[in-house]
C-alpha cells in the first residue's frame, strides 16, 4: 500500500491578509472545478460569480461550467488571472503552482484538505501569496460578517 502522509500547512497568512485576498483580487481561476453542481468545486465557483467575482474554470474534460468556458490548463486562459484557486489531490498540486508562477498570478489557494508546503515554499519564492487548507467561500462569507 502506498505511503500515506497528511501535510499541514508550514504557515498560512493572517486573517487579515486572507481578507485582503479577497477584497483585492476578482479573477479566480478554479482548478479542477466540477460541472457537478453537488462538488464542493462548484458550489464555491458559483458562490463566487454571485458574489461578483469573474471565476474561470479549468477542467480538462469539460468545455464549459456556469456558463464560463472552461480551460485545460491555466495556461490556456487567454487573460490575466489574479487567483489560482485549487480542488485537486495534493498529489496533482505542484505543476499547477508552477503554471500559477508561470502566468504571474498574485495568490495560490488550496482549499480545504489541500497542502503542499514545498509549492506553497515555491510560490512565495516568486512573490505569489499562498493560502492553504481553507475554504474560500467560508473565509469570503467571515470578510462579510465583520463587516
């Protein structure tokens, strides 16, 4: 059986910093959202577009999410992307923080479940912040409570 191991996050951002995130940045890409509107990923993609946010989908199997056109890869998206927001196994984490570094994003966010310390390491290297491990629509749904 294969070598199971559950990472935690080295380090994570403060609130207000997560806060920051939100407020600053609208184009959200989601990587590995789902056309399924049961999955986690598209409930908080949807979330998201009715809070005003533009949400680009990556899936490489699908042409189109919510409307959106869907991408294979972030590299494919022919705009700027500000937040590159991951659902998929920590496994598949670090090519995607590497085409997160090679299109210049401003922020890396794993969602719940979802850590890798040496990406997360990497993108800040270059500059990119980098949230792990939390759920973009209960963090955008706290901003609006303390609000």
């Amino acid at each position: 059986m294969e070598n199971m191991r559950c990472e935690i996050p080295e380090s994570n951002p403060p609130s207000e910093e997560v806060v920051k995130i939100l407020e600053t940045h609208r184009t959200i890409a989601v990587v590995g959202c789902s056309p399924k509107a049961w999955r986690d990923s598209h409930k908080v993609a949807r979330y998201l577009l009715e809070n005003g946010y533009e949400v680009i989908p990556v899936n490489p199997g699908q042409r189109e999410i919510l409307g959106k056109t869907c991408y294979k890869s972030l590299k494919d998206i022919p705009h700027g992307v500000e937040v590159v927001d991951i659902f998929l196994h920590p496994k598949r984490v670090p090519p995607v923080v590497d085409q997160a570094i090679e299109i210049g994003a401003k922020a890396v966010w794993m969602q719940l479940g979802i850590v890798d310390n040496a990406s997360a390491r990497k993108a800040r290297e270059h500059g990119i912040q980098v949230v792990m491990n939390r759920c973009m629509l209960v963090e955008h749904r706290k901003m609006i409570l303390r609000k």
